[in-house]
C-alpha cells in the first residue's frame, strides 16, 4: 500500500485544518488508518485511527473533542479534520495503514505496516 498525505500548512491558534491521506495498491480498504504526529525533538505519536470498515474510531486525548477521523473507501481516502488546533498541535503529520484482523484499529505504531512521506503542519500563536 501507498500513502500519501497532504493539506498541511500554516494556521493560525483556533483554525481548522483537514489532512487527507490518499491511498494506492493492494486494496487498502482492509486496512485499519491512523494518524501519527511528530513534533522537534519528540517521539512519534498517535493522533487517530479508524477500523477499515469506517465503525470504530481512537482517538489521542490530546485530540478527542477537536478532530474527527473519517474515510471513504470508494476514494481510497482517510480525512482527519482538525478543529480549534493550539500551538503544541504543531508537528509532522504521518498517516499509515495497518493489516489487522482484529475489528478495531491500534494506537501503538510499531504495528503499522506501511506510512505516508508527512505533512507539515504549523499553528501560530
């Protein structure tokens, strides 16, 4: 599986942002997505993650309440839809897919199986 994510950019403290996640090859549909982040100087983190069939969704405390993940498998495509971002959202955002045939997605990202190349995302003060 491909991944690509995009819509980073520089926003201001209280804006949205939407990230997508545009997914290619070998049928990502049975795949669980999720969200990671990393910020300078800090370890990768979760943000999100979404089961393949779109039921269950996880979500980082840091994010619950301001961000919705989503996806359409008819576009190969997972959305994360963030609102009321503050400073220390700032980071690169990674979006990856997990083979799992557990029905609901993981946090833990050493069982990701495959990762997009980033996004930027910067909230200003």
């Amino acid at each position: 599986v491909q991944l690509q994510a995009f819509g980073g950019g520089l926003v201001q403290a209280g804006g949205s942002l939407t990230l997508s996640c545009a997914a290619s090859g070998r049928t990502p549909s049975n795949y669980h997505m999720g969200w990671f982040r990393q910020a300078p100087g800090k370890e990768r983190e979760f943000v999100a993650a979404i089961s393949l069939t779109g039921r269950h969704t996880l979500y980082a405390d840091s994010v619950k309440g301001r961000s919705t993940i989503s996806r359409d498998n008819n576009k190969n495509t997972v959305w994360l839809q963030m609102n009321s971002l503050k400073t220390e959202d700032t980071a690169v955002y990674y979006c990856a897919a997990d083979w799992s045939r557990s029905l609901v997605p993981t946090t833990k990202k050493n069982e990701y199986d495959y990762w997009g190349q980033g996004t930027k995302v910067t909230v200003s003060s």
